[in-house]
C-alpha cells in the first residue's frame, strides 16, 4: 500500500469507527455531508487538475499507488473525499461537545474583517503567485458568503478548524516531505510565497480552511432543503 493512500486510510479510521457514537450521531447527518462532500471535491479536483497541468504542483511515483486518473494519482482524488470526512466529523464533536463555544458577533465580524484585509494584501502584491491568488481568494469569498447567511455556522468554525488544523498539519508535512526522504506532494516555488509550516506551505491553511468551509456551507443548504421536504 502507498503511503499516501496509508495516509488517508489512517486519517478516516477512528472518525469512521466513532461515527455511531450516540452524543455526535454523526451517521445521522450522512444523508447531507456526503452530497456536500462530492460537490466540494468536484470543484477542488478541477482546480487540482489544471495545477498539475500547469506544474504548479505535482505528485512523486515513489509514493502514490501509480493508478494515474486525468494525470492525478487515485490518491488525490480519495484526499478530497476522505480528509473532509475526517475533519467534519472533528467539527461535529466539537460542535456536539461544545454547543455554546463561538464567537460573538462583533468579534466574528472584526476577525473575518482582518483576516479578508489581510488576504487581499497578500494577494495584490503577489500577483503572480497563482497558487496563493487562487486559494487566498477563495478563503475571502468564503468568509463573505458565510457572513452575509451563516454566520452563526462560521463563528464556530473558527473554533473548530484550530482543532481540525492539528491533524490536517501532520498529514500534510509529511505529504509535503516532513519526517520522509521526498515529499509526496511537490509545489512550485514560483506560485507560492515561500514560507512554510514544517515543510507545509502557509498557503495550505487557506486551502484546507476553504475546502472545509464549503463543505460546512453545503451542509446547511442541504440540511435546509431536506428538512423542508420531509415537513
């Protein structure tokens, strides 16, 4: 087994094993996440196939399973199915866990505020870092979005995704070549800003944040629309 794919199937286990635990009932919320889930990775994954076209990152043979889909592993296309799961489940247990833990309104408005600020900063001054343009852009459209309908959604996940970053981090330094002789996942230099986590670029925790948000935002929508059908 590749270590990539060991790497997934290591991530999903324990979340998929406490699944049926009866304070998240996280089993009970499947018939809204795994559509939410498919969406986002139909958008992610194209995005991941025109960056692979255009060599702005690309994946090492020696540690992927070698089945190549539309010039991306089998491995890359699982990554956008079962990292979501893993890390939605981490935010239901907290969700579940820690109902009352948010931000206020004021401090959710100041803080997303900021953060879009100091994006857009980034951005306009790296116009030439497609990788960092892209993903920078979309966490600052997302933050729009989830401001303007659920805001309530977003001042909770501001929390949880400071726990979901601690595992998603792990997996992601050694995707990128932390603790192994050659990363798995290689970026060109030329499209990101350069600094890293380990050897994880800082442009990862927009991605990861935007991937898990539009997921959070989907669910809602389908949580809206089903719930409507069935009254």
């Amino acid at each position: 087994m590749s270590l990539y794919l060991t790497l997934l199937l290591a991530s999903v286990s324990i979340p998929l094993l406490l699944s049926f635990d009866r304070k998240v009932g996280f089993y009970k919320h499947w018939k809204y996440i795994f559509p939410s889930i498919l969406i986002t990775a139909g958008f992610f994954i194209l995005v991941d196939f025109y960056f692979t076209r255009w060599e702005i990152w690309g994946f090492n043979p020696r540690y992927h399973s070698g089945i190549i889909l539309y010039g991306m592993p089998l491995e890359e296309w699982l990554f956008f199915i079962l990292i979501p799961y893993a890390s939605l489940f981490i935010h239901y247990v907290f969700v579940s866990y820690c109902p009352y833990l948010k931000l206020n309104n004021s401090l959710l408005k100041i803080f997303s505020g900021l953060i879009a600020l100091f994006l857009l900063l980034i951005i306009l001054l790296n116009s030439s870092k497609i990788y960092t343009i892209v993903y920078f852009s979309l966490v600052i459209i997302l933050l729009a979005v989830s401001l303007l309908t659920k805001p309530d959604l977003l001042a909770r996940y501001f929390i949880s995704f400071l726990i979901i970053l601690v595992p998603f981090l792990i997996v992601n330094a050694i995707l990128t070549g932390t603790f192994i002789d050659e990363e798995v996942v290689w970026y060109n230099d030329d499209q990101i800003l350069g600094i890293r986590i380990l050897t994880v670029p800082v442009e990862d925790i927009g991605y990861t944040f935007s991937l898990m948000l539009m997921n959070l935002l989907l669910i809602s929508g389908f949580e809206r629309i089903l719930r409507k059908k069935t009254v």
